[in-house]
C-alpha cells in the first residue's frame, strides 16, 4: 500500500542573503508499518534550485541542477539503506517499506536561486497496528471501558474511532460524541468518555459493537515563535472488542467454533 501526502509549500518568500521563510508550516502525519510513503511538495525544484531533506537534523538527500544524491553518510545508509527515492523535478521524498524507527521529524530546505531559503517540517509517526492492538473479549448486554493507559495533556486532542468512524471527541476538558447520524445511529447515549484518561465506555454493548476501536492522540509541543506553528506528534492506540450473543452458552460456543 502507497500513501501520498501532499504538501503545499505556502511560500512567503524574503528577499536578501539566505532570508528563512518565518512562516514555516509544521505537518503531522501517521502511518503504519510496511507502507510507502511519497511526501509531496507541490513545487517544481528548478536547475538553479538546491534542495535538502534532513531526518532529525541529519541531511539524507540532495539535488541540485536536477542531479540528486541520496544517503552519501554512514548514519544515512544504516537507517534507511535503498528505502528512500527523492524525484529530481518536485523534490518530492518516497520512503518504502517505512519501519517505526522512521518515526521522526522530516524537513525539506529549499534554497531558491534568489538566495531565499523555504523550509516545510514533518513529523511523521510509524506505529505497528498489530503490536500495539489489544484485545477485550465481553458478553453481550455488558459494559467495557477501553483504556489507553496514559492521560492526556491540556493542549491534546484525543479522536475514537469505530471501524474508522468517528465516534467521539475529546480536546481539554471538553468532548463531543456522536455528533453524525451513522454514530447515533449505532451508539445512541451509549458512549460516554474520560477527559483526564481519554478512556471510552460502551455502555449495554451489543453483538454489532464488535469491530476495532482506535484513539488517535495528537499533542502539540509549543512554540517560541509566534508565526511558526508548532510540532504535532500523533500517536495511536488500537482495540479489537468481540461482543459474545449471551444467548449462546458456552458449549454451543464450542460446538460453533
């Protein structure tokens, strides 16, 4: 599977000996193990053009004159080997086959021929879907807390989602559930969750309950500078709930299976 982010450089351009954009736009994104990911800068890298993409501060590419090179150090070729593939028209970045220890802040540095430098900053978020994915088993007609095991900060915002429907929403001391018809639909005054947690409680669970339920959590550090906006980190936590029909006794269970 490929997954294509676009990513517009909103440029403001200064004028002068290597003047920085200000307004640099910071980007979260989240993935998870094995996938390719192309990052997409929506620009055309001209010949007189440098473009550099660091990984955590250490330079992993280059092109200039439409010429590229990739992974030129030691660190570069441990990390990411034959994995990454920079287009020499775009400045666009693929990395395929993405690991979790790819997990990290990616920039792109433009360096424009009037001397202008414009930069995009990225963090990208690997997580392993089925290693962090925990499993409840429940009767039908019961209640099940589903606990991410850590509390989240002021400034976060904490998202549960239902077989990739959004189901409830939680930012501060303020939440939102069920706020479409296909949610109400399912759930109807049957969701109810934690703020200081982010825990979720299905209330009077029912068979068609049963499916995945992910809380992705996005924190934002802060800023110094007030123009630049600041690094956002997601992080995902995942359930699989089986809701067992408390009509069936346990031997037809084992009859069925």
């Amino acid at each position: 599977m490929k997954i294509l982010i676009w990513l517009t450089l909103c440029g403001l351009f200064v004028h002068g000996a290597f003047a920085v954009d200000k307004d640099r736009v910071s980007v979260s994104v989240s993935v998870t193990v094995g996938v390719s990911v192309t990052l997409y800068t929506d620009v055309k890298v001209k010949q007189e053009d440098r473009a550099k993409w660091f990984y955590n501060d250490a330079r992993i590419s280059q092109i200039f004159r439409h010429q590229s090179m990739i992974c030129t150090d030691v660190y570069c070729k441990e990390r990411f080997g034959d994995r990454l593939k920079v287009d020499n028209q775009t400045g666009s970045l693929t990395i395929t086959n993405i690991i979790s220890t790819d997990s990290g802040l990616y920039k792109l540095q433009i360096i424009n021929g009037d001397s202008s430098i414009t930069e995009k900053i990225l963090n990208v978020s690997v997580f392993d879907a089925a290693a962090e994915m925990k499993t409840k088993s429940v009767k039908e007609g019961e209640s099940v807390t589903l606990d991410p095991g850590e509390g989240g900060k002021a400034n976060d915002v904490m998202t549960w989602y239902f077989n990739d429907i959004r189901i409830a929403e939680i930012t501060g001391d303020q939440s939102k559930i069920c706020t479409d018809h296909q949610c109400d639909e399912i759930f109807r005054d049957r969701l109810k969750v934690d703020h200081q947690t982010g825990s979720l409680t299905i209330t009077n669970i029912r068979t068609t309950d049963s499916g995945v339920y992910k809380l992705e959590i996005i924190s934002s550090s802060s800023s110094i500078h007030r123009r630049r906006r600041s690094i956002s980190i997601t992080s995902v936590k995942s359930f699989s709930v089986s809701v067992i029909d408390s009509g069936l006794s346990s031997v037809q269970l084992n009859e069925n299976q």
